[in-house]
C-alpha cells in the first residue's frame, strides 16, 4: 500500500514532521516518532541508504524489501531461468524462499555454496532483482549434517586418534579441517573426517565408521559383578616419563581443547551408564533393608544440595537418577554410588568408571588429584568402599582397585613430596596391560588413554 501525506498548506511541512503520527498509524507507538522522522528525513533527502548503512540495517532492508516490492511476472520468471540451470524445481524453491542440497541438479559444476550464489546474481544479471534469489541453506543444512554425525562418533574418534598417536596433541584439530568444508554442495561427513585422519599420518584400512565399530563398539550395558583383574590376567605395567623428542604438534586452542573434553566426556558417560545398571539391579533391593537409605545419603553433608537431589530421586522411585552421582555433583570424585553387601549387611561403595575400548592390550587409565583424594579418605577412614571399574565395551567390567591399593594406603601420600616442592600435579595415569585373546583384533602397539590423558 502507499502512505499520502496530506496537509493544509500547498508547499506542505518537511516530511520529517509526520514521524509522530507515522509511528502511532503504523505500530501503534508514537514514542517511536523520532526513529520514523529520521527515516522521512533520509527518503525526502534521498539519502535513505546511507542511513540503513550508519544503522547496520542495509541486510534487514534487503531481507525485507521481496515481501514490501512483490516482483513482477516477468521479473520472476527471469530469476526461475537463471535457477533452472542449477536447480531441479526453481518454481517451488522461489515459493520457498530457500535454497537447500536437495533442490540441485545432479551435476551443478560448482563446489562451494559460495560460488552458486556468485553463480546466480551474475545469470540474473540485475542487482536489484539478486535481492529477490533464495536464500542459500545449504552451508547450514551442511552444519546440522556434521553435528548429527559428530555427536554419535566423536567420543569413540577422539579415543581412536589418542591411541594411535599415543597421546601426542594432533596437528590440527577436526574442528579447524571441517569448517571451510562446510560450504561444500557435496558434504559427506565421514569423508571429511577420515580425509583429517589421513592427514594426521595415520591410516585407514576399512571405512572410518568401521573402523571406530570395530576399535570401540557401543558399550553393552554390565550385568554381572566386576571380575577380578588378576583372575583375568591383568595386571600394572612400567609407566614412562616422557621424551624429550617429537615433532610439531601444532597449536592447542581453547576450541579443540573443548571439543577433546566433550568427546571424552561422550565416552565416559556411556561407560557410566554400562555400570550404572549392574549398580541399580545390586542396590536398589538392599534399600529396603532397615538403614540402608541413611546409609546411601550419608556420603553427603547433611545440608548438601545433592543428597538433596540423591533423596528426592530415591523417594520418587528413580534409582538410576540417584545413583548416577557424576551427573549431580561433577566434584564428587567418583561416578557412581551403590550398596554392596559384605557380611550379610549393606555397605557404601563409590565407583570409579573408566571406559576400555575392545582393542589395545595396553592402557593408561588417568585418575584426577580429586578422585586420588577420595580414594585415600574413604580407604583411611573406612566410611565405606571405594572401587576402581575398568567397563568393556562388552558389557565385562573389571575391578581394578588392587592395582592402586598401596598408592591409597602409603604415607605420606606419594603425590606429598611434589606439593612440599610446589608442584600441584593434576593426577596420575595408571598403566595396565591385560592379555590378547587368541584371534584377537587388539593390538600391542600403541596405548589408549582412559578417562582423559594428563
């Protein structure tokens, strides 16, 4: 529609005069009246551009302008020709307003989204009509691909890439090689990833989501007591301080840090959640015994925000929300929280989760300052147990705890000389080996890293 400016005089008042009453016609606030004045201003001027430029408003203006300038007929069957030659459907996609992936013809002879959109304001050679072409969607429909694949197989990527670089910081980080990727009209996801892999040195000799499957299948939920470590054949193995040899490593920034953490964190949580059955099938009876419920929420303060939640999820009959402790309170030093009984009478016991891939017969298992200090307290104080559980992505846990058994009891506590010097170490990794079943695909070269590296 159009807006007549009407007033008693012929030569009429500057149109900046009408700011007031524009605003209160228009949205119904003549508070706004100076933002509209200021606008008369420009058109009356016929410095209007210069205006949305100071204002930052230039790419709201040409969003705006198909829906308050509709095209003309022949306007818009000139965009839909320029469309036609790279789109299957430009009729419906003009409709829409968007541009995506499946719109394209099968060969475009572009690569990037970048370059399409280049493409087609130089075919409709017009630059008030390229206001009026589709928006390109493909570069985020390309991002939702990405995260949707990166969230299943991040976690079991990062465990992969650790072991076979034996801890060493990759070159470049994944999040860095997929980003300019991402304006790609053919995007494939496991493609990139696996192209970052080989550029990293490393080599694939199946498909990289096969190769993850079979490094790190998905864990199978633990349904039966963590076997004995030295029934299994486990056992410690000589640790290693380091070398002062190496390569380039490249640069270590927040961002990849982030993602590292994130994609761990992926892997423990699905780990915890294996244990985390065998825990709520063992405990949730014992509840039921006289005492036992003081006896779970006395691992916390009495006035503690989590045994508040602990209490609340146990009076609501949701023992795996009780019992999964990492997910309240991520200080706790431990992951998990149970009742075991030892003489026919229930006792407190915190786990300890770290999550094993199904190949490598040598692995470091890191144990944070806060998760050494809980162990000592609870083994020193005899308030209960405290268990270290190494889970299969088999669904077969492993009771580790022995092997750190005279670390909990020496004193002083072996990390004590350090802190008398004024070192802080952030932890300790254990080395553990455990026997390679005939036919096995684990391998003895290379170690993976359990519950972070330090």
């Amino acid at each position: 529609g159009r807006l007549l400016f009407d007033t008693q005089r012929p030569e009429g008042p500057p149109l900046r005069h009408f700011g007031e009453a524009l605003a209160r016609q228009l949205v119904g606030n003549p508070l706004l009246g100076s933002v509209f004045a200021e606008a008369l201003a420009a058109i009356e001027t016929e410095s209007l551009a210069d205006l949305l430029e100071r204002r930052h408003a230039t790419d709201l203006a040409r969003d705006l302008r198909p829906l308050l300038e509709p095209l003309l007929a022949p306007q818009r069957a000139q965009i839909e020709t320029a469309l036609g030659r790279w789109c299957a459907r430009p009729v419906e996609v003009m409709r829409r307003g968007r541009l995506g992936r499946d719109d394209l013809l099968g060969q475009v002879g572009l690569e990037t989204a970048s370059a399409l959109r280049r493409a087609l304001v130089d075919a409709v050679a017009d630059d008030q009509l390229a206001d009026y072409l589709p928006t390109l969607v493909i570069t985020s429909e390309n991002r939702d691909t990405w995260r949707a694949w990166h969230r299943c197989w991040a976690a079991r990527l990062t465990a992969w890439v650790t072991h076979q670089l034996e801890g060493e910081v990759p070159r470049s980080t994944l999040a860095d090689w997929i980003a300019p990727r991402l304006d790609r009209l053919v995007f494939d996801p496991e493609g990139e990833a696996a192209e970052w892999v080989r550029r990293l040195g490393l080599t694939l000799a199946e498909p990289l989501e096969v190769t993850l499957s079979v490094f790190a299948p998905d864990f199978v939920r633990v349904a039966s007591p963590p076997a004995s470590h030295a029934a299994l054949g486990w056992s410690a193995a000589p640790g290693s301080l380091g070398s002062a040899t190496g390569g380039p490593a490249g640069v270590v920034t927040p961002e990849s840090l982030a993602e590292e953490q994130a994609a761990r964190a992926a892997w423990g949580d699905a780990a915890e959640a294996a244990l985390l059955a065998w825990v709520v099938e063992m405990t949730t009876p014992l509840l039921d015994l006289p005492g036992a419920r003081d006896l779970l929420l006395s691992a916390f303060p009495p006035s503690s925000h989590t045994r508040a939640l602990v209490a609340k999820a146990l009076d609501e009959g949701e023992p795996h929300e009780a019992l999964h402790i990492a997910k309240l309170w991520s200080g706790a030093g431990y992951d998990l929280l149970g009742l075991e009984v030892d003489g026919g009478e229930p006792v407190l016991t915190r786990y300890e989760c770290k999550g094993l891939p199904r190949e490598a017969a040598r692995i470091r298992i890191h144990l944070s300052r806060r998760e050494l200090a809980v162990a000592r307290e609870v083994q020193q104080t005899g308030r209960g147990r405290w268990r270290l559980v190494g889970v299969e992505t088999t669904g077969r846990s492993v009771d580790l705890t022995p092997l750190v058994a005279d670390l909990l009891t020496a004193d002083p506590a072996p990390l004590q000389p350090l802190s008398a010097l004024g070192f802080e170490p952030d932890g300790l990794r254990l080395v553990v080996t455990r026997p390679v079943a005939p036919g096995s695909a684990r391998s003895d070269a290379g170690q993976l890293v359990a519950g972070g590296a330090v």
